[in-house]
C-alpha cells in the first residue's frame, strides 16, 4: 500500500477516536481536528484541498441541517447551530479530504 494511502488511512481513524473520546468538548475536538486536517495538508497535500474541504464542510452543514430539522431522522443532544453540533461538517470535511487521499494513493500503485 501507498504511504499517501496509510496515512489517509491514519487520519481517519484518528478522527475517528477523536470523535468517539471527545464528543463532548466541542470546541476540543474542533480544534484537534482542524489541526489534523492542516497536518494532512502539510504531508500529504491535494490539488485545491481548502477549496475541497470548504465545499466538503459547507455542504455537509446544509444536509446534517436539513436531516435533523425537517425529517427528524436523528437528533442531537448538544446541538449548538440550527439542531446539529459546529463539529460534525469539519469531521466530514477531514473525511472527505482523506478519502481523497486514500484514493490517490492507491490509484498511483
């Protein structure tokens, strides 16, 4: 395997961790994983990847809005902005990013 694909491979499942220890420190866990996504950056960078993430982050927001208010399909017990959390866009937007990674690194092989 690809070292650009291990370490996609590692940020996700350290934003994954992160996720699931420090959910209830939003502003913690924002800022872990900002750091983890500039951090992908610096190793591992994509073409137009803030572009990307900001895309990733603004239209993940939209949909998480539009599911938890209007079809009630979950709900979240700390939400801070119209129903969901400010931590869940960035979780995919890191996630996005790195299965673009993932991605150009098995595609190179």
């Amino acid at each position: 395997m690809h070292k650009k694909s291990i370490l996609a491979l590692t940020v996700i499942g350290i934003s994954v961790i992160l996720v699931l220890v420090i959910y209830n420190f939003p502003t913690l866990l924002i800022i872990f994983l900002l750091v983890l996504a500039y951090a992908k950056n610096h190793f591992s960078p994509i073409k137009k990847e803030f572009m990307i993430f900001t895309l990733i982050v603004f239209s993940s927001a939209i949909v998480e809005i539009i599911l938890v208010n209007m079809t009630h399909a979950w709900s979240y017990s700390n939400a801070q902005f119209f129903g969901i959390p400010y931590w869940p866009p960035i979780f995919w937007g890191l996630l996005g990013i790195s299965l673009i990674t993932f991605y150009e690194g098995i595609s190179n092989n």
